[in-house]
C-alpha cells in the first residue's frame, strides 16, 4: 500500500499531464478520422486556454464555466478555420495548419492585453484530478457515440475514399466541417485543462510541443478507433518519466525511439480495429484449410 | 419484359465534351437511356466509358453539353446532390472502405436512407435507435440479394474478388435509385458468376430500377442488355439494340480491327 503511495506521489502529476494530453489527441483524432491532417488543435487549444484563464482571472467565474467558454471559444475558432482551410488541398492544408501555429503564437505575443504577452498569465485557480477525470470520461462518451452513430459510418467512409462517400450521397465538407468543431470544442477544453493544471500559460505554452505530442499520441495509439489518441497519451506522457527512472540519460531520445519502432512496426498504432478482423479472417482460413485436411484424411 | 421503346427517357446524355488537357476523354457524346431498361455501354478501353460514368455521377464535370436526369441539370451538381436524385454506382477497379465489415460498406451506402438526424442519431434517441435497426435490416436483406449476407460481420477486404463486387453492388442498392450505374460488374468473374450478376440485374430492372452498365463480354450484353450505347474514341459509335449494335460494321472494326489490316499482317508473317 505504502509502495502505492509513493508511486502516486511521483507519477500523479504525470497522470494528470497525461488526461491534458489526451485532451489534444483527441481533438487531433477527431479531424484525422474524416482524412485531415492538421496541426490547428495548438490554436484551439491556445483559444480556449486563454479563455479559461482570463474568465477565472479577471471576470472570477468558475471553473466548470470558465471550461465551458474555453470549449465554445475552441469551436468557434474551429468555425472559421474550418470555412478557410477546407478549402485546401489535404498536404497543403497540413502545411497552412502549420503556418496558423506559428500565428497564434506571434499573435499570443503581440497582444498581451489578452495574453499576458511575454510575461504570460498566472491562473489562480486550479482543478483536482478527479474533476479532469471526469471531464475527460466525458468527452470519451461523446467520442464513444459519435464512433456508433450515421457520423461515425459517414466520417470513415469519408476517411477512407471521399470520393466514393460523395456519390453515396455523404458531403465530405459537411462531415470535415463538423469534425473541426469537435477538433475545436476538445481542444480548447484541453487547452483550459492545461492552464488549470500549469497555473501559468505563456504563449509558448500552447507552440511546437503540443503540436508533437498530440501528433505522436495519436499515432502511437492509433487514429482509427477514439480508445487509440487516449491510450497514446498516456504512454507518450508515462514513458519519458518511466524512462528517467530507470536510465536518466535516454529520457528525450526515448520519446523519439518509440515513435519510429511504432512507425515501423505498427503503422496504424497500438489500438487497431481493422487488425483484429484481419486475425479472425486468417484463422478462419486456416479452420477451413484443417477441415480440408480432416476430410482429406 | 417491358416494351421499352414506348418507355420515357430517364438519362439523356446531350453533346457532352470532357477534355484532359489536349486529349477529349469524351468529345461530344449524345447518349439516352429509357425508364426500366437495362442499358449497355460497350466499346474497346479507352472509349472514353468510365469517364461518362464519373460525369453522370458528378465525380467530373463537363465542359460542354448537358446531363439530364428525369427533368433535371446533372452538370454542375456536386456528387452528393447527385445521389440524393438516386443515381448510384459501383467501380471498375471494386472500391470499399478499408477497414469496415461487410455490413458497415453496405450500411453506408444506405445513409441516404436513414430518418434520424446526425445529432438525434448521435443523442441515442429511441426513434435514432429504431431507424439504425430498421437501416440495418434493409441492408442485411440487400446482402440477401447479392448471396452475401453470411459475410455480414467479415471485413469485406478479406474476402474475393468477385464477392467483393457483389457487396459493392449491394452498397449500390442501399439508397433505392432510380438509375444503377455499374462499371464493369462481371470484370475478372467466370461464365457462371456473369450469369449471376446479369440475372440479378433482371431482377432489379424487374423492381424498377433502370440500370446501365458497361460490359465487355459481348454475350452477356445481347443476352441482358435490352439497349446499348457504342463508344469509341469519346464519341457515339452506335446506338438501339444490341444485336444489331454488334452486328454494325463500325463496330466490328472498332473491336476486332479492319479485315484488310488482318489480311496485311498475315501477308507479313
């Protein structure tokens, strides 16, 4: 029990970074499973992160509000990505989604009536780990339906030949439109979960790192079944801790080592529906080949 | 059978050009298919077939001429608008979503069919929940039809060739069209299994679906086909039945080649 403790002691704030982070695989996943690769969640994310601290700072409304501003912020951010990026081709639409994250952060910079500018934001306020649990729980079960519902079937028809979903009557834009504002809506939620959790946000808060981590959960997990991104997370958040404890010096390698073994030999991630088809195809071929035999004999 | 002849027109297909670059895939073609038939289109590859295709269901647009469907413009609609008038499709080269079950392809074919909205469906509502069964019985019937439905839970990429040509079909079917437009449907599928598929494009002629499709086994077309469009080059070869159609000496060459070149050739061995 005792041991219990002192692993919780060590590692509860790495589980709490972990359900931030899922946050943004999440938002990552939810466009990346209509086929849009964007980094525009770190903007979303930026959106509803200065939302929530400025809501709690200067208005001194309540967390559960202030999460509630940040995730319509993030949606409405989303909105007007959406309508502008759509319109893209889908590898130079990954590039302008670049292109918006090194924005927001200039813009993050320039306007510190906002922002805070270079000095950043102290956020005074913070959330327990059993609040973003089931914050988190949440939004899975939105996750959770939207995989068993019409937009689910539309979105990985979408995914997978949009060509072919237009002419069974699915409009890709509608199904692409409306997975950017989840994007959006998740994002800013993990955008304020983060502020919460930090207590202090900058511009350089919501950069380049969360652009790698959500890029990297989501691959490591597994972009076609909502479980992957959140799976992803948390061993992408786990594994540079655990690894420090065992060999201090691989800590940043590690992050790097693991995300091209995975690559490498499981391209679709670690959570992995169509695999688990395949494996049942394969046995039954091989029951049939054994059958044959049988008779055979 | 029905008369046909006497029947209205469902697709007219006037004047319609569609160039890649220099190169017109379809250079000013008039094509007409009546209600209730089963309609071929032939002619020897790159005619310019599956481009037609891809115009009527709006995955390309024309740069001149028009596409008429039951009273309406096809040419600048968007593929999905084209759907929802209930023309749908299969594809030369089979292509179903990787990854989904037999059931989900044919599932999603049928989203046109759904009553529940994104969001009520989203929601769990009862009535959503009533109308993904009631969905979900229309397409493991639709499975019933094309002999498919015992792979309802297998992941369709596993399975043949041929019976993946079948669950396309069948995914086809799932909006109820009007008009099935089917790109090679018995392509890489012995006699018996041709047979089949022609019968079953009887079948569905028979419940009231006009069908045209593009077929290279000259058998199957005289046999199924109660009128036909020859294609060559991007234009009109010749049009009306298939017998006839066949026996037009234009489009003996375009297949078989001139006698007098054969002849040549010989004289050259």
């Amino acid at each position: 029990m005792e041991a219990l403790f002192d692993f919780w002691a060590a590692y509860g704030s790495t589980v709490t970074f972990a359900m931030a982070n899922a946050f943004f695989a999440l938002s990552t996943y939810a466009v990346l499973s209509t086929g849009v690769l964007s980094f525009t969640t770190v903007t979303f994310a930026a959106i509803g992160g200065f939302l929530a601290a400025q809501m709690v700072g200067q208005f001194g409304l309540h967390v559960y509000l202030a999460f509630l501003i940040a995730g319509i912020g993030g949606g409405l951010g989303a909105a007007v990505v959406a309508s502008l990026f759509l319109r893209l081709e889908s590898h130079w639409m990954a590039l302008a989604s670049l292109a918006l994250v090194l924005i927001t952060r200039v813009t993050a910079l320039n306007t510190p009536g906002l922002t805070g500018g270079v000095n950043g934001l102290v956020v005074p306020v913070t959330i327990s780990q059993f609040e973003l649990f089931v914050l988190l729980t949440v939004t899975t079960l939105v996750f959770y339906r939207l995989h068993n519902s019409w937009y689910g079937l539309a979105s990985r028809a979408v995914r997978e030949d949009a060509a072919v979903a237009s002419t069974m009557g699915i409009s890709p834009y509608r199904i692409q439109f409306t997975a950017f504002l989840i994007s959006g809506a998740v994002g800013g939620l993990g955008g304020a979960a983060l502020a919460f959790t930090l207590q202090f946000i900058s511009p350089d808060t919501y950069f380049i790192g969360i652009a790698f981590t959500m890029i990297a959960s989501t691959v490591l997990g597994g972009s076609f079944h909502w479980f992957g991104p959140i799976v992803g997370a948390l061993i992408f958040t786990a594994l540079p801790a655990a690894m420090q404890a065992v060999v201090p010096a691989v800590e940043d390698v590690a992050k790097g080592v693991v995300l091209i073994l995975i690559m490498v030999f499981l391209p679709r991630g670690l959570i992995d529906p169509r695999a688990i088809g395949l494996r049942r195809a394969a046995k039954r071929r091989r029951d049939i080949e054994h059958e044959a035999e049988k008779t055979h004999a | 059978m029905l008369e046909v002849a006497s029947q209205p027109l469902l697709l007219e297909v006037n004047s319609v050009v569609k160039r890649f670059g220099g190169v017109a895939a379809v250079g000013g073609l008039t094509a007409h298919v009546r209600q209730g038939s089963v309609h071929g289109l032939i002619g020897p590859n790159g005619a310019g077939k599956t481009t037609l295709i891809n115009l009527i269901t709006g995955l390309l647009h024309p740069d001149e001429g028009q596409i008429h469907f039951a009273g309406r413009h096809l040419e600048k609609m968007k593929p999905q608008q084209i759907a929802g008038l209930g023309i749908t499709r299969t594809y030369q080269n089979v292509r179903l979503f990787s990854g989904m079950s037999v059931l989900e392809q044919v599932m999603t074919g049928c989203f046109l069919e759904r009553k529940a909205g994104l969001f009520s469906s989203f929601l769990g509502l009862p009535s959503a929940r009533n109308d993904w069964k009631r969905v979900r019985e229309h397409a493991m019937h639709l499975l019933k039809r094309v002999a498919m439905d015992h792979t309802a839970d297998e992941l369709a990429e596993t399975l043949s060739y041929g019976e993946q040509r079948r669950i396309e079909i069948a995914r086809a079917l799932g909006s109820n069209p009007r008009l099935l437009l089917l790109d090679e449907p018995t392509a890489g599928m012995n006699h018996a299994e041709a047979t089949a598929v022609g019968l079953l494009v009887h079948e569905l002629r028979d419940a009231g679906i006009t069908i045209l499709m593009v077929e290279h086994n000259m058998g199957l077309v005289t046999e199924f086909c109660d009128s036909c469009t020859v294609m060559n080059f991007g234009q009109l070869l010749a049009e009306g039945d298939p017998r006839s159609c066949i026996a037009n000496p234009d489009v003996q060459e375009a297949y078989f080649g001139r006698k007098n070149d054969a002849e040549r050739i010989k004289s050259l061995r």
